[in-house]
C-alpha cells in the first residue's frame, strides 16, 4: 500500500509538491486544495495510514515540532494559527498516510465543521 501512497511518493520525490521544508523525519508542503492563506501539510517520511496507526509518540512529536516551526517562519505565532490531524473517512481524512494541517492567515472558527 505504501508504494501507490501519494504522500509517500511526494517523499520519494515521484510527484512534484511545493514542499517548504524537511529534515530526516517529516516533510512540509503547501496543500494544493488550500482551506486558509496558509495551509501546509507536515507528513512523516515513513508510512503511517492514520492516527490510529501511529506506534511511535515521537512521530506525531516531530510533526508538530516542525508545525511550530513553519507557524513562525510564516509570520503566524504571535495572530494564532491551527493544527489538524483527520482520522479515517468520517474525520475527514482522504489520503490515508498520517498528515497534519497547519492552518493560518485568517480568524478560525469554531465548532469546524
């Protein structure tokens, strides 16, 4: 399953992303279907379908370690920001390889969705 993954083949660097940054445990791209001024998807290298697949603290820590990160870089800390994980098909989750959504640039609302 890994090998047709979208994410994972935008990790192989297969399909063309506009990736913003990575390092040796995620990868950070501009979402093509944007919700907000800012939305970036963080993915870890390594295949994980869901949430509810994710063994390892330490990979939903360095997604979010990295969202932090891009939330400053893109001018968005000091106004606020939101980070998203969607699990399985009633979260709302359409590619099945763990990702977060970093969300900014506008005022959220609340409940969303």
């Amino acid at each position: 399953m890994a090998n047709e993954c979208l994410f994972c083949r935008i990790v192989k660097k297969e399909i063309p992303a506009s990736i913003v940054a990575e390092n040796g445990h995620c990868i950070a791209f501009r979402d093509i279907n944007p919700q907000a001024p800012t939305h970036i998807l963080v993915i870890p290298r390594q295949h994980v379908a869901s949430l509810n697949e994710a063994k390892d603290p330490a990979v939903i820590a360095q997604m979010h370690q990295m969202a932090v990160q891009l939330a400053k870089a893109e001018g968005l800390s000091e106004r606020g920001y939101r980070t998203v994980i969607n699990t399985n098909a009633d979260g709302g989750q359409t590619v099945f390889h763990i990702h977060l959504h970093l969300l900014g640039g506008r005022h959220m609302t609340w409940p969303p969705g």
